[in-house]
C-alpha cells in the first residue's frame, strides 16, 4: 500500500456510539468501520486491520470497546494491534468518559464539554467538566497512553450527554471532536 489510512479510534462501542459514529464518519467524508461496533468489541485486532485497508478512503473512525473489563479488554487487545500495524496511521483518538467501576484513566490533551467548550480539564460521562486536569476517567483508556497518539480528546458519553450529543442535533460534539483530530492531525493539508 503507497499510502497509510489515517485511522481515529474512538473508545465506545455500544449503539447509540455505533448510530453516531456512522452519521459523524458520513458528515465528514469518511468512513466508519461499523463491524467495529460491540459492547464489548466481538472483532479481533487483525480482522479490524483487513477491514480498515479495504475502505476506499479515509479517515477510517473505528470504535472499541471493553464493556467494563478491567485493564487489557478485548477493546484495547485490538486497538494495540491496529495502532501498530505499518499500514495504518493513527492520527487521534476519542477518549469517552464512563462511570466505569475499574477506575482506568488516560492523559488527554484537552477534552470537550457537552456544550462544545475545549477544556484542560477531563469530562464526566454527561460531557461535564471534571475536576481532573489533563485526564478522563474511562473504561477503554487504559492502553491509550502505551500506544502515545499524537492527540487524544475526551468527551461524554457518545450521542448522548443530556441530549446535547443526539443524533436528532447531528450529533455535534462527537462531529467536533472528529474534526479537531482532523485539523490538529493536518489531515485536510495532507490531501
């Protein structure tokens, strides 16, 4: 392949994200690995892989997803595997707040509320800004900080956040965090 995909992991994986994350890849250009979707994420990291180099253009949003597992879930087994993958490059992640019981968190480099405010301070799963400076609390975050993306952004619970995210509103936080990725990646300069 002359060219890498330009991938944007996102770390949900339940409906509602998968509703969301279809619309936000169709509104951009993109596309939208919609296989991906699982809670918890059903695809391995190879199968995700052959389905990312067979998409005809990018970027490529992927969802993962570990439905609560506590550290290394099935989600972050196969976004390790995607991020690492010569064919790819990974230009950003969307790091989704949760009410997790695993308490797992990751470094952000900034976060967006459910009202569309960029913050140095981590979200809650309602989009609202955390105490935290700089990290989200999550429960398919765990790797993000292994693999060192170039730019994570965290929000609230995707399609969601007290109806600010719903896809009858176009889903206008998960979009905007999918298009600072892109502008911060200089995806629209590289093409």
């Amino acid at each position: 392949m002359s060219e890498r995909r330009k991938v944007i992991f996102v770390t949900d994986g339940d409906e509602a994200a998968r509703k969301t994350v279809e619309l936000v890849a169709h509104d951009i250009g993109g596309r939208c690995i919609s296989q991906s979707w699982g809670n918890p994420t059903s695809l391995n990291g190879e199968e995700i892989v052959s389905l990312i180099l067979k998409t005809p253009y990018d970027p490529v949003l992927v969802m993962f997803d570990d439905c609560g597992y506590r550290e290394y879930g099935p989600g972050e087994q196969a976004m390790s595997i995607v991020a690492k993958h010569p064919d790819i490059e990974v230009i950003g992640a969307i790091a989704v707040a949760s009410a997790t019981h695993s308490s797992e968190w990751t470094h952000v480099d900034l976060s967006l509320d459910r009202y569309g405010h960029l913050s140095e301070f981590g979200v809650d799963k309602e989009g609202l800004i955390d105490l935290e400076q700089g990290r989200i609390n999550g429960d398919t975050v765990y790797v993000l900080d292994e693999l060192k993306l170039p730019f994570v952004i965290g929000i609230g619970d995707i399609g969601k956040m007290a109806g600010q995210d719903s896809l009858k509103h176009g889903a206008p936080i998960t979009k905007q965090a999918v298009e600072i990725i892109m502008e911060r990646s200089g995806y629209h300069e590289s093409n």
